[in-house]
C-alpha cells in the first residue's frame, strides 16, 4: 500500500517551515552552526518545537472506512464511508421548516452491513449490488443507537484507491 499523503498536513508544514525560515532571516540567525549557537548557550535539545495537526473531524482529511470499519468509529467523528448497497428506503421527518425527505441507505462490505441515512431523496440510478460511496458522515448518537449521517451519498463509477484512480479502470 502506498504512503498516503494529508495534503492539509504538508500545506501547514510548509506554512510553518516558511515562516521559521522568514524569522530566522529577519533575527540575523540564519547561517548559524549548531557550535556557534552552543557558545551562545543554545542545545539541540532547546530547538525545534513540535507542531500538532488536527486529525479527522477536527480539520485534517476525512478518513475512508469500510463498513467494518465505520462501526468501530467514535462517536463524533466524521469520516467516509464505501460498501455495496443492498437496500434503500426514502421517509419523511416532521422537521422546523415542515415534512422533509431523508433516505436511509444499507451499505454492505461482506457480512458487516451499516445504515447511513441522508437528507433528501434517493440517488438516482441506485441498485442493489452498486458500489456507493457516503461522503463525510457524522458518527452520532440517538436514543442509544449509533447514527451515521453523510453529507452526500454518490455511486462509484471507478475504482478508486487512497483518492488516486485506478489506472486499470
């Protein structure tokens, strides 16, 4: 498998690495070995602070789950989400603004089976056996139960893998 790369992660390193690089120019330290910054009682050990990216919900890309997988996410979470669709079921919820339409989908991946449900109508062209692929669905809680709820539900023309199409498709 290869090494996947967080695009947000490498833009705030560079961001940071960036601006490190503008302040050490500005202080008049850049250049500076580490043996001339020992005598002016700086160690490597002092250097270097360490950046935290946010992972996940909290701002980082969304991770893609299979339905195994999604089972096992935390509540609050958001990730992705693919499997195979097996059902679909369109209903109408009492909601501030009146009656509105939300679709729960069952989504399979082997003998593991999720719901996800969406608001609005059913996808167009959704039949069993159709890989389907739930974009950013929140991991939630209601009365109990855990909920996924995705920002969008789309069919998967290709196959798709770590976000690079397969050249084979």
């Amino acid at each position: 498998m290869a090494a996947r790369l967080l695009l947000g992660d490498a833009k705030k390193k560079a961001r940071e690495n960036a601006i490190s690089r503008g302040v050490c120019e500005l202080l008049g330290l850049k250049g500076l070995s580490w043996d001339d910054l020992a005598l002016l009682g700086f160690t490597r050990g002092q250097a270097g602070a360490k950046i935290n990216f946010k992972q996940g919900s909290q701002g980082a890309e969304v991770k893609t789950l299979t339905v195994s997988e999604a089972l096992q996410a935390a509540r609050g979470s958001v990730v992705n989400i693919r499997g195979e669709a097996v059902d679909c079921k369109e209903r109408s919820v009492k909601t501030q603004k009146g009656m509105t339409s939300i679709t729960d989908y069952t989504l399979v991946d082997g003998p593991d089976k999720i719901k996800i449900s969406k608001w609005g109508n059913t996808i167009e062209g959704l039949r069993e056996g159709l890989t389907c692929f739930a974009e950013k669905v929140t991991v939630g809680e209601y009365q109990g139960n855990k909920q996924f709820l995705a920002a969008e539900i789309t069919i998967v023309e290709s196959e798709v893998t770590d976000g690079i199409p397969d050249a084979n498709a």
